[in-house]
C-alpha cells in the first residue's frame, strides 16, 4: 500500500492513484475512511463501482487487467 495515501480522509487522495489500487489497498482505505468516522453516503459512487468491479472479479476469477469482449 502506498505511503501517500491519507487513511483519515479519502477524499483528499488522487482519484487516479485510488482507482489502480488493488481489492485488498480498496478494503483497507474504504474500511479506514468508515471507521475514522466517515458515512458510506458520501463515499463517491465511481469508488464504490471500482470496489464492486474488484470483488466480482476476484469471485469470477477474472483478473482485473483482463478485457472481455
């Protein structure tokens, strides 16, 4: 996990750098944002779709540089 990533507030991190991260940095920076205090409402959607992307990919197999047509 990077060293410049925030754990107190998400929402000052480089929406680029977040959304390369794996399931498990995802987990651990959503989990920490929630448990400083933060609400999942005003966790931003595009954070949430790229969480949920990662969790169906790790249930499928599928791994996350993979495209399917």
């Amino acid at each position: 996990m990077s060293d410049q990533f925030d754990l107190n507030n998400y929402s000052e991190m480089n929406e680029h750098d977040l959304m390369q991260q794996d399931l498990a940095t995802m987990i651990v920076v959503l989990g920490s944002y929630l448990y400083a205090g933060g609400s999942i409402d005003e966790v931003d959607y595009i954070v949430l779709d790229r969480l949920a992307e990662l969790i169906d990919n790790k249930l499928t197999g599928i791994p996350e540089n993979v495209s399917i047509h």
